[in-house]
C-alpha cells in the first residue's frame, strides 16, 4: 500500500484484550490529570471529533529514510507536501515518520486522511492520555501505543504518550513535545552495521516500544537513589518539615509507574497473541523480550512500593523516637525540679513566727532567722540535684541508646 493514497479510513477491529487487565483500564497517569484532561472534553460531542488542546506546539515534521545503504533524514517541518513527494518517489525505502506536536489541525487531518487512519484513533492520538494498547486495522496495520516516562528535576515522574502506526514500508510516530527518549534509535538508524537498518517496518515499531520499555529502568533507577537520598534525610539531625510530603509523592509517583507498567506489559501479551500474518514468529522472538523487560520494570515497580511504604514507616518511627526522647528530656528535668519546688514551695508559706501579742512561735520554721539557713537550703537543694541525676545515670536514663 502506497502510504500516500488517499484512502476512505478502515474502521478498526476490537482491541484484543486480556479478562484480566480490565481492571487496569484508564489508569496510565495521574487521577487528577487525567480528570482534568477529561473535563477539558466537550460533553456529548461526536465520537471521533477532533480536538486541539490549548497551548499545544506547533508540529514538526521528521522523516528518517533508509534501507542497508541509504540513509536519508531531514525535517519537514511547515514543508508536508514535500514529504509527501518524497515518500511517493521512494517507495523502496523504509520510512519513519515522526509527527511532534498537535498545533495544527488541518495537517493532522491530512495525515489522517493520507494514511488511512481511523477518526477515533487519531482521537486517541490528540488527546493523549490513552493507556498502553494495541489496535489492528481490518487491513492488518497496528495501532500501538506506549507511554514514554522521565524522573524530572521536580522529584516526579513525567509520561508522555507515543502513538505508533504501522505500513507497509512506514512507521507513523506522533507525541506532543519536542523532546523524546527516541534519540539513541535514531543514533542506530545512522549507524551502517546496524540490524534495524536490515529489518522490516515492523521491526522499527518493536525497536520504539523497546527504547521506551528500556528508558523505565533509568526512570526507576532515579526513583531508587531519590528514595535512598529520603532515607538519609530522616536520620539526619536537621529536621525536614517536608519531608513526609517528599515521601508521599514519591509513593504517589511509584504507584502512577506501576500503572503505566501494567497496561504495556497487557499490550505486548496481546501482540504475542496475534497470529502470525500480522505478526511473524521471528518478530514475536523480539516482543518475548520485551515481555521480560515489561515484567522486570513491573517488579522493580512492586519493590519499590514496598521500600517507600518502609519508608513512611521509618519516618513514623523515627518521629515517635525524637519524640519519646524529648519527652524523657522533659520528665527528667519536671523530676529534678518537684523536690526544689516542694522545697521552696515549703518555705514560701510565711508562717508568721511572732504572735500578736509579742510572744515567739518556736515551730514556725525557725531556720528562717538562723544566719546559715539561705546557704544551707541552697547547699541542701544542690545536694538533691545532684543525687537525682546520679541516680539518672546509674539507672541510664541519661544514655542516648
């Protein structure tokens, strides 16, 4: 198929899609973003009406063409026509299309319509908070989308939806920013000994799943050292008041990968599921890969969860100890005073030692007019401070461990 022939769009078979997963649906990004990209939908609208979001950039047009001798890249950006003749006059060429940025409707309309894609799926597309799936067209092209993720400067984790279509001879990309994990494949597209450069079209939409699959473990790998930088944070002696708000999000970011892992891990057991004229043996070898490396993020994603659960843990019990020390602190110290403050309180009830009548009341605390009874009170209220904190010590109350 001339992947420029304007053709009336297929309608799309029904997903394939496991019992099990349905209750992962919907659950690829934050619950507060995807509510409010939601909410941002016009109720009741047609299904399959497009929709620019607002503030969306300006699409840049890349095109990558090669074969095992030939490499042509160049952008195209603002220049559609173009490309287009370039993609009609080189038909014995892989190509890979690379649409970033949704500003312009009218060129993703035209791309819709040039490439045979359905209006519900370019819906997907433009609204970008789809979960990781897979959609066959009744010509046997696939629909696949990925969620790409980053750990950014913010301490958060960033996903961004990747919309894959596939052709005969073309890779149709779309994402709403420049800038993407997809570098280090086009490095390899450049390179001439390269196996990707030997593979059918196919072969690049495995390779643009598996650099997405592949960029989560450093996303996890950042998430392992901000935890690991928390945990010393707790044991510090300066006091973070934020820190149980950093813990919690960073839980809040986990649980948000561990949802995006589920549904890609979905996707390829329904890729491996699909039969072998839409997707040979030898390419399903590639996706078991992928397989592995979908369920070993998912794993690191449980271990994780449950060192940051520990973690909130640890930081409830380290509080309730700087707690419990304090409290000691200020027990021993209300135990030093009670007898200083007996002492004084005892001697502050100035009985009147002299009557009315002149005459002496010899039991009114007559150490009050002796010339040593100030210093000898002092001396003897030091005396209990002292035996109160060496009987602290004996004891070990006064120890830190």
């Amino acid at each position: 198929m001339n992947p420029l022939t304007a053709t009336t769009p297929a309608a799309p078979t029904p997903p394939l899609t496991d019992p099990d997963a349905a209750e992962h649906d919907g659950l690829t990004i934050t619950d507060q973003e995807a509510t409010r990209q939601a909410h941002d939908q016009e109720v009741g609208q047609k299904p399959g009406t497009l929709t620019i979001r607002p503030g969306a950039l300006r699409p840049r047009l890349f095109l990558i063409s090669y074969n095992e001798d030939v490499v042509h890249e160049q952008e195209y950006t603002g220049r559609y026509p173009e490309l287009q003749a370039w993609l009609q006059a080189h038909p014995e060429l892989k190509h890979w299309i690379d649409v970033r940025g949704y500003g312009d409707l009218a060129l993703i309309e035209q791309l819709m319509q040039d490439f045979g894609i359905h209006p519900l799926q370019m819906e997907d597309v433009l609204n970008d908070y789809q979960r990781a799936k897979l959609e066959v067209f009744d010509d046997n092209r696939l629909f696949i989308v990925s969620r790409m993720t980053d750990f950014t400067f913010a301490r958060e984790i960033d996903d961004d939806q990747l919309s894959i279509f596939t052709g005969q001879n073309y890779v149709l990309s779309f994402q709403d920013d420049y800038e993407d994990c997809l570098e280090v494949l086009r490095q390899r597209i450049r390179t001439n000994m390269s196996r990707l450069r030997r593979k059918s079209s196919l072969y690049l939409a495995y390779t643009l799943n598996d650099v997405v699959l592949d960029n989560y473990f450093p996303t996890m790998a950042a998430i392992g050292n901000y935890l690991e930088r928390l945990e010393e944070r707790i044991f510090a002696e300066r006091r973070e008041r934020r820190l149980l708000n950093r813990i919690l999000r960073a839980k809040k970011d986990i649980v948000r990968f561990r949802r995006l892992v589920y549904p890609e891990r979905d996707k390829i057991t329904e890729i491996l599921r699909l039969p072998d004229e839409l997707m040979p043996a030898d390419m399903k070898q590639f996706w078991r890969d992928s397989y592995d490396h979908a369920v070993q993020a998912l794993d690191l994603a449980d271990s994780y969860r449950e060192s940051v659960s520990s973690l909130t843990e640890l930081y409830y019990s380290e509080q309730s100890n700087r707690m419990n020390e304090v409290m000691k602190v200020l027990t021993i110290i209300s135990a030093i005073f009670i007898p200083l403050s007996f002492v004084v309180g005892l001697y502050g009830m100035n009985f009147s030692r002299e009557n009315p009548d002149g005459s002496i009341n010899r039991l009114n605390m007559p150490e009050l007019y002796h010339p040593w009874g100030y210093p000898a009170v002092l001396i003897f209220l030091a005396l209990v401070v002292v035996g109160q904190v060496y009987y602290f010590w004996r004891k070990g109350w006064l120890s830190n461990r």
